[in-house]
C-alpha cells in the first residue's frame, strides 16, 4: 500500500502549540515530508514541544539550585496547601527540587518583601494571595511596590466565597436579606475573621453595592468567628467554601449566596449574589510570582512548569475536591489581571475604612 503523505501545508503543530512556534516548523517541512504519516505527526509534536520549553530552559532556572516558594501565611490553610500542590508538580517538570517555607505576617507582606528583594533567577518566588492587591490600599505604606517590584508567573487558582447565617435568620435569599437589612438599619451584623481580608472586604462591598448598614464584628481569626456564628452571637459571614461546607451540609448554617459568577454544585439552591447585585463578585485568588525583572525565558519555564501541574486531571480533581478552581492563567494576562484587582478593592477599601490589624 502506498504512503500517504499530507502536502507541506498541511504540516502543522498540535492546538496545543502556539502559532508563532507552527512558523518556526516550516522549514522542517520538506524532511518531514519524507517520513511515513504516523513517524511525521510524531516528531512534529515532540519539535513543538522542544520550541516550547526552549533548550536550557531547566538550567536557566536559578542554575538548577533548589527553588524557593515563599508563603505570607501559616501552614495548613489553603495558600499552603496550593503552594506545596504545584511545588510537587514543578519539582517533577523542572526535574530540580522546588520547596515552599511559609513566612507568615503582615498580611502577606513578610513573605511578599523578602522575593521582592531577592534575586531574579527564580531562584526564589511568592505564592500570594487576594491580600497582595487589597494591601496596596490597605497600607498606607509598604516596602514594595505590588506591582513593580514583582514578576507576576501564573494565576495558580480562585477560592470562591459564600454568604451564611444563622438559620434563624429571616431572610433565606439575597433579595431577602436586602429587604430585612434596609428595614432596620444597624441591626444585622457580619462576623470578621481578619480585617482586610477579601472575606472582610466582600461584605463592605455588599453593604457599599446594596446601601445598606451592616454592623461588622472583628475578630481574631476565622474559626472563634465561625464558632459565634454557630452560636447565633452573630448573624452573617462571609466565608470560604472551605471553612463552612462542613456546618452548611450539617443544617448548622444556611447559604443566602455565592460569590461566584456561577452557582456552586456543592451548594445547591444558593445564586450568585451578583443575580441580585448586579456586578458583585468575590474571590479569593491565589498567584505566583517571582521578583521584578525576572528574564522571560525563566518566567516562561516557570509557568510551563505550573501549568503543566495544573492541567493534571488529578491535581484539578484533588483542587476541586477542596474546593478550589484551578486556573493556570498565563504571565501577560495575570500581570493584566493585578493591575486591575488593585484598582477594584481600592475602592471597597477606602469605603470601609479599614485599617491594618
């Protein structure tokens, strides 16, 4: 049976590959051309690959030393957990050990200024948070610039938040809850676990979209506020998904809404707040980052590295599993993304008022 070979046009790289790496395969087209279809096909995708993640690439990555991911909180929480997830992953891919060290403080700011002062051979990087974009409000003065003096890598992930209450609460929906709030005014109340947060800032956000006057309640943490929301000592909270699908799937919490765009499966019932507020939405964002001016060839091969772990079907399950939405959005667009996130909480920061704890 003759071969048949695809004419030279018809030489292209796999979708996965992008088009100014298919131009570069054009010269290649008439040696390919001489190869059996399966055989050609074969080492086109694997030449893509290799223009990808171009040669020396690995070595290019702090010289093959440890890699360091830097984390503003505790361990255990959920920027940890992610963190130590996608260190895993890219220790595999850059075949080079990648190890997290959680430097906890400030809001992330501890962590945040010793990779802005570090060296810009990815040698050592920043798994942040939401707080990254509400500080540079929220400080009147910090020791780096948010957005100059980093590299922005990879959106790792987005943690949607809900809105709970009590169950005796009188309202079991947004439009409810609207109604109950602006018919007495100062009367409801919102648990804070930690001034600043985005959990904080998405109910002034609530109250600044809806008019409306919630009185907010600090406290010292997520779980003694979580504790008194039990208790009915307070009457609303915003919360990670984590922190309390545990006490809505008990009946200890009702869901009035969703922070997301979309409905949550694990919530069923409960809309998005932005049905009813048009334009609300609140998410916790978890990003890496390495220190400002870090070569492009080095930003690349990081974010490969990441994507490649987010992309596995069993790292995205065992992040849905907990609640998160990975994201493995692309160094441009995350730098496009910061700039406009740090320009969206200035302004619910400045309505509430908050100052650092």
């Amino acid at each position: 049976m003759p071969v048949v070979r695809p004419r030279a046009h018809q030489l292209a790289c796999p979708p996965a590959c992008p088009p100014a790496r298919a131009a570069v395969l054009r010269p290649f087209h008439r040696l390919f051309q001489r190869l059996p279809a399966a055989l050609m096909a074969s080492a086109s995708a694997a030449l893509c690959v290799a223009l990808v993640l171009p040669a020396g690439a690995h070595a290019a990555v702090a010289g093959g030393k440890p890699i360091r991911i830097l984390v503003g909180a505790p361990a255990g929480g959920t920027t940890d957990t992610l963190a130590r997830t996608i260190a895993q992953e890219m220790s595999q891919s850059l075949d080079q050990p990648v190890v997290v060290e959680n430097r906890p403080g400030a809001g992330g700011n501890i962590a945040a200024d010793m990779v802005a002062k570090s060296a810009a051979d990815g040698s050592t990087l920043l798994m942040s948070f939401t707080s990254h974009t509400i500080n540079a409000t929220l400080y009147k003065k910090l020791p780096f610039d948010p957005i100059q003096d980093f590299t922005p890598i990879t959106l790792v992930a987005t943690v949607p938040s809900v809105l709970v209450a009590t169950p005796k609460l009188p309202a079991n929906n947004i439009p409810e809850l609207i109604r109950l709030a602006r018919s007495e005014p100062g009367k409801l109340n919102f648990g804070i676990g930690s001034v600043g947060s985005s959990v904080h800032l998405a109910g002034d956000m609530f109250k600044m979209m809806t008019g409306t006057y919630i009185v907010n309640i600090p406290y010292k943490g997520t779980t003694p506020a979580i504790t008194d929301l039990l208790a009915g000592q307070v009457d609303l909270m915003f919360a990670s998904t984590l922190n309390v699908a545990q006490h809505v799937k008990a009946g200890k919490l009702k869901v009035l809404g969703v922070t997301s765009p979309a409905p949550l499966p694990q919530f069923p019932g409960a809309q998005p707040i932005g049905a009813t507020v048009k334009g609300f939405e609140s998410s916790a964002w978890f990003g890496l980052f390495g220190p400002a001016n870090l070569p492009p060839e080095v930003t690349q091969a990081l974010y490969q590295a990441a994507r490649h772990g987010l992309e596995s079907p069993a790292v995205r399950k065992r992040l849905e599993n907990d609640g998160a939405q990975p994201s493995a959005m692309a160094p441009d667009a995350f730098a496009t993304f910061v700039k406009q996130d740090v320009k969206r909480w200035a302004t619910v920061v400045k309505y509430s008022g908050a100052q650092p704890e």
